[in-house]
C-alpha cells in the first residue's frame, strides 16, 4: 500500500474520478458578491482533495492546563502537511503547493478562533503555521499575512513578539457595507475587509460543541465563519443552519479557503463553545474540505461525549452540506482518505554523507514509544523509486536521546548516480509507520569542490547539525553571522582531513530568527541560511 494511503480507510479510485475537485480562481480584489440564487446541482465537490485528511497526534504536545510544547506542536504541523501534499522535500514546499498562483505579492488571510479566551485556536499552532508561510518562494514576505478576528488578540497570547514574524493582526469587531457581501440567510451581508484584499484563506477552527439546536451543535470550520461576516443583531444568524451553509458555499470561500487547520489540542464536548477545556486529545487535522474536517471532529467530540456518558450530538449541517445542492465536500466516511499520524518517536538529527564507495547514515531520537526501527529507503530523485535497502532496530519506549547509524553500499548506483536521496521509515510495534525529511547526498562532486550541506533540522530550537564534505584536505573554516552580517560564532577554523564533518551549533542563550552560516575553504566561500525558533 502506498505511504499516503490511510491505513485504516482509503478513498476509492473511482470516487476519486467521480468527485474530482473543482478550485475556483481567487477573486479580483475589487470583486463585489450579489444576491445569487441556490448552489446549482453539481456532482463535483467544491473544495480540493475531497475526503482527505490528515489527523496528527503527539502523546506529549499538551503538558497540562495551558501549557502547549511548541517543538512538538511545531513538529506535528510539518509532518502532517508533508504527509497531507505528499511532498517531502520541505515543509514549506508542501505548504505552498496548495496556494495556487502563489507569489511574493500575494496575500494571505487565517481565520482563528478567539471566542473562548480558555479554548482558543493555540497561538503554538498558528505560530507553527506562519513560520512555514514565511519560509515559502524561500521568503514569503509575513507583512503580506493577515491573521483576523472579532475578538482579542492579546489576551489569547497572540503578539508580533510572540510569532517572530511582523505579520498584521486585525480585529474585526465591526463590517460595514463597503460594496462586497457574502449572500447568506437570506439577504446580502458584509464581510471581512481583511478576507476581502486577500486572495488565499487559512480556516483554523477549535475543537468544540455548541448550545445550538440538533441541526447546528457544533463550532469547528463551519461556524467559525460567524466571525468572518456581521451575523445581524445579538444572535442573528448564529444558530442559523443554512446561512451557515451558504457561507462555506459563497463565491468567496470557494475561491480564497485553501486550507483548514483545526486545532484538536483541547476540547470542549459539553456546553460549548465557551467554558474550559473538557480533553486533550493532542490532535491537529489539516484538510482542504471543510465537511470532511468536520465530520472527523463531530466523531471525535462524540467519543468523548460517549466516554463521558451523554449522547451524541447530531450536527445535521455536515451531510446537508455533501450533497446537493451545495456538493461543499465529502460527509461519507467510506468514502474519506483518513491518514491518522501517530509520532511515537521524536527525530531531531538525521544526515547523510559521501565516505568513500559508501553512504553513511546518522540519526538521533530525543525519545521513543513503541519504536520497533526504522527502514532506510533511497531513492534516485527524492521522490519516485524509493527502495528499502536496510533496516535499524528501534530501542522500543525510552526518554533518553539515541543515536543511530546506517552504512549503505550502493555500489553500481553510486557509480551511475550524480545523487542520491534517503529517507527513514520508521515503524511502530503494532505496524504503524511514518517517514523523516528527505536528505540528498552529492556523489558526484566536481574534482576539486567541497560541499557545505543544509543544516539539519532547520528551523530548529537551540542546537542543530552542519554537514560539511571535502575532496582533500584542507583548512576549513566556518562561522555563524546574522542578519547584519555580526560574527556570533566561529565554529572550526584548522586543517581538516579529506570526508564529512559534522559541526553542532549550539544557539543557547540567542534570539529566534536566520542566521547565516558561512564556510570557507579551497579558496571558496559557501553559505547557508538557517532559521532557530523559540
């Protein structure tokens, strides 16, 4: 079975050429909605990818009330968004594979969720989100990011500080008629003007119920769009089943919503949306179909509403919405791609290195759970031909940081080969399996070159790990700068021995941000950026 295919439900192959999805082309920024008529009848679903998504849990993301482990937050998102694209090669890369004619100039709207300041849409997790946008076109620039809400953003911990990034954050308390509207419930209504002068959307919703009737009981990606448009009055709309509706069904959302994020850290199951956090599931779910994101969330909201002894709730909306005449996505779970990722093991080094005829491999855990070990794959492109070529058994449920190490003997491959990519599987007692970053190993340098490889991980908290590889001897040195072009770090400067060296950049005690990394050697200078994160 293919990596990207759930291992507990697969999305058929003819659903897939039945539903295939239909991306509207983001709106001119001067567009302007009017009154339209219902949805038109239509066998293809609105939103991409319908049906999958990717639910990712981390057994230590969440350490008590209000307390969220950001590297593992952080870790969660980039695993799941690689696995949610398929692509490999960046965290960034995956992400901005799903804005369709991505630019520098473009625009970038999230949608949080601020209602319940005890149950907030985590701020570790929308910071995990915007350290990849800006990493995106190798620089998305995070003026271009607007995060917006009707309620407070400093309260909830969300501050330019706090994210790193200058991105803007606008509170959208009030929206008056400036000539655009979403058509809902019935009449025409304004909506966000930071939603309007963006051309892409990231919805990123809270797990929780809600107080309204059996048709409407739940607040995740739907609802959260009360925020986005004036409901009308005290409640207006705000328990109105199909005025819900038609604003995930709108012209505008079908154009800008790329992505939902749901943030499955806590939970409220009973009286939401306000009130403290009920569970802790220690999920995110990313998905680009907002019925299958809530589908997925009913399910898990009543598990523990079953757990906990009380009836499931209903949230008709959810299958309204799958069919016609809105068509929005996929409410079938036969029909869904679920890829649940479970991170038993925590990687925080892992390289590859030219040594002769032969391929060394090193990697290091800072803890495993039920880690039976891990299979190295290699492939000719970094992202067809993969083959297993060893496996490395796992030291099963430990604390403590482990290191590996893996020599392959490609052989003819080396000899025919300018590159090679490897990757780990790694596999989980009961069967389960997951894959590291792809790392590239150069095995045809030029006859008197030396490589300086990417630093691994990057971004990375505190420490990380700077491949070197040299032809022949010579002096090397390397050194960390900022920004500003400061030395902050010499990290080797002496004759070096022909083969790889490793050199670990300890950043303790420095500001979050990119540095440069800058080696010199054989008469050349090399750099590379590298970003830490606090």
């Amino acid at each position: 079975m293919p990596d990207n295919v759930s291992r507990r439900s697969f999305l058929k192959k003819s659903t897939v050429l039945a539903g295939a999805a239909v991306l509207t082309p983001p709106l001119a920024a001067n567009a302007t909605s009017v009154t339209a008529p219902e949805p038109a009848e239509t066998t293809a679903y609105k939103y991409p990818k319908p049906g999958r998504i990717v639910i990712v849990e981390h057994p230590d993301a969440v350490k008590g009330y209000n307390n969220v482990d950001e590297a593992v937050v952080q870790q969660m998102f980039d695993y799941g968004i690689q696995r949610f694209t398929g692509i490999t090669s960046s965290p960034a890369d995956a992400l901005a594979s799903l804005f369709p004619g991505l630019t520098k100039s473009k625009k970038i709207a999230i949608k949080p969720n601020l209602l319940n300041s005890s149950v907030p849409t985590r701020k570790e997790l929308v910071k995990a989100v915007i350290n990849r946008l800006v990493q995106m076109l190798g620089g998305f620039p995070a003026s271009n990011i607007t995060l917006f809400e009707r309620h407070s953003f400093s309260s909830r911990g969300y501050t330019t500080s706090y994210f790193g990034h200058n991105v803007k954050m606008v509170r959208d308390s009030t929206f008056p008629d400036l000539g655009y509207y979403i058509y809902c419930g019935g009449k025409n209504r304004p909506y966000s003007k930071s939603l309007h002068d963006s051309d892409y959307l990231i919805n990123m919703p809270v797990l929780k119920d809600h107080s309204c009737s059996t048709a409407l009981n739940m607040t995740l990606a739907f609802k959260n769009h009360m925020g986005t448009l004036n409901p009308g009055g005290s409640l207006g709309i705000h328990c109105n089943k199909k005025a819900t509706i038609d604003i995930m069904a709108s012209s505008v959302m079908v154009a800008k919503q790329v992505l939902v994020i749901m943030d499955g850290l806590y939970a409220v199951y009973n009286g939401g949306p306000g009130g403290a956090p009920q569970a802790t599931p220690k999920k995110i779910f990313i998905s680009q179909d907002p019925v299958t994101n809530d589908y997925q969330g009913r399910k898990l909201i009543n598990e523990l509403r079953v757990a906990n002894g009380r009836s499931p709730k209903a949230a008709t909306y959810i299958e309204e919405s799958s069919k016609p005449p809105y068509s929005l996505g996929v409410a079938d779970p036969n029909q869904m791609d679920v890829i649940e990722v479970a991170l038993p093991v925590e990687l925080t080094h892992f390289s590859a290195a030219l040594e002769g005829e032969n391929v060394t491999l090193r990697w290091v855990t800072a803890k495993e759970s039920n880690n039976a070990g891990f299979g190295i794959e290699r492939s000719p492109d970094g992202e067809t031909g993969w083959k297993e070529v060893g496996f490395v058994a796992g030291r099963g449920t430990t604390s403590n940081a482990q290191e590996y190490r893996y020599v392959d003997t490609p052989g003819d491959v080396l000899r025919s080969a300018t590159e090679l990519f490897y990757r780990l599987r790694q596999v989980d007692v009961d069967g389960k399996t997951e894959y590291s970053p792809v790392v590239r190993v150069i095995v045809k340098p030029e006859e008197s070159s030396w490589q300086l490889d990417q630093n691994y991980p990057n971004p990375f908290y505190d420490m990380t790990d700077i491949p070197v590889q040299l032809n022949e001897p010579g002096l090397l040195r390397v050194e960390v700068l900022d920004v500003r072009g400061s030395r902050v770090k010499v990290l080797t400067d002496e004759l070096k021995d022909a083969g790889t060296h490793h050199l670990t950049w300890e950043a303790n005690g420095l500001p979050s941000g990119v540095y440069i990394c800058r080696a010199q050697a054989h008469g050349l200078t090399r750099e590379i950026r590298m970003i830490m994160l606090k």
